[in-house]
C-alpha cells in the first residue's frame, strides 16, 4: 500500500458519499444524475470483489470493498425507490443504451484476461466497466446541461481518484520489480480519458449555468 | 503455472 493509492481510494470513497448525501439527506432531486452510471458503477464493484471471501489481502481491503459496495448499492436504491428522489429522476433523459457497453465490456473480458478463471474473468469485465461506466452520465450532461446536482467536489473527487491511481501504478511500476497490471493500466488510462472529457463538458456546462445565472 | 498477481487494488 502506497500513499497515493490510499489517499486514491478515499478520493473515490469521497465522490461516492458526496453524492449519496446529495441525493439522500437533502432529499434533493436526482436531474442531471444519471442512474445508469449508478449502476454500472454498482456492478463494477459487485463483479470485482467476487474473491471478498476466498482471498483475504488485508483488512483495509475487506472492509474498503464492503464499503463500496454498500455505498454505491445505496445509491441505486435512493435513486429508484426513494419516493421523493425517483419522481425526479428523468429517465427520458437518461437513455444511453447501457446493454451494449455491457455486451462487450462482457465479450472483451472474455478474451482479454489474466487467466482464464470465473473470478479472472469477472474482474477483467469491471476492469473494463469502470472505464466506460461514466458515459451514460457524459450524454445525460451534453442533453441536459444541468450540473446542480453534480456538485463540482463529486467532480473534484472523481478526478483526483483517477490522478492518484496513475501516479499509484507510476511508483509502483518503479519500485515493484515485476509490477505488471496491463489490463487494470492500460483501461485506467482510457477511463482517465473519458472523465477528462466528463470534465470539459462539465465545464462547459458550469460556465453557461453560470452565465446564464448572471443576467437575471 | 503462472499465478495471477493477487488483486490486492481496490
């Protein structure tokens, strides 16, 4: 465990509670929040902690997976069956046809794994599900702009999750002598592409609601 | 046979 692998994943923590208190506590509603991405990013940590049982690595590890997937199942949940959240979810915006990124987020772990087992194959597909589970959020932003809900820290947070885990693979590919994590590096890096393009559009969006707000 | 690297990331 390096330090910017820890301070990695209570960035990552810290976007999800973000948002699970912004859409729970103050009962706000969820426009602009794109349930889809919720999910995805349930099931990439579903599909991903299938060894919580079988390979115990430390304890921070077993209780930062609980933690995860409590957090984002929690989400989920508020998102589709809290009364006052789910009313105001617009599930007309949030249309992305989130089946084809799971067929071939599905197919590709197929052939692209570390080894051919279950648990292997599971992991590589979250590997590859986290990288695209933020598009459905990418279109639902360009179609509706709306960024209220999506607090600039859950942003800030995202970001700096993904900076760290980069900076993370760095250190550890120069001080571990056989570090090797190609699968998990290579769709990082593709992940981290697609959330600086979440960020610009966030931006964009930002900087209009901003200007928007000024004149009235 | 080669083992794969324990997943010890989150």
């Amino acid at each position: 465990m390096n330090i910017f692998r820890f301070a990695g994943d209570m960035t990552h923590l810290m976007s999800i509670l973000i948002l699970l208190l912004k859409i729970y506590a103050t009962k706000s509603c969820a426009v602009g929040i794109s349930l889809k991405t919720q999910e995805l990013y349930a099931l990439v940590f579903l599909t991903r902690y299938l060894d919580q049982f079988t390979d115990y690595v430390s304890l921070y590890n077993s209780v930062m997976k609980v933690v995860f997937i409590a957090s984002s199942l929690a989400i989920v949940w508020c998102m589709r069956r809290h009364p006052l959240v789910r009313k105001s979810y617009d599930k007309d915006l949030d249309t992305f046809r989130h089946q084809y990124v799971l067929l071939a987020c599905f197919v590709l772990a197929l052939l692209l794994h570390e080894i051919f087992t279950f648990q292997e194959v599971f992991w590589a597909f979250s590997i590859y599900l986290e990288a695209v589970a933020i598009l459905p959020q990418l279109v639902l932003l360009q179609r509706s702009g709306n960024v209220d809900n999506l607090t600039g820290q859950y942003v800030l947070f995202l970001g700096a999750y993904r900076g760290l885990y980069i900076i993370n693979w760095i250190y550890r590919y120069f001080t571990e002598d056989h570090f090797t994590r190609w699968i998990a590096c290579v769709s990082g890096l593709v992940q981290t592409a697609l959330y600086a393009d979440f960020f610009y559009y966030y931006y964009l969006s930002w900087k209009t609601n901003t200007k928007l707000k000024l004149p009235a | 046979e080669d083992e794969a690297p324990t997943k010890d990331e989150l």
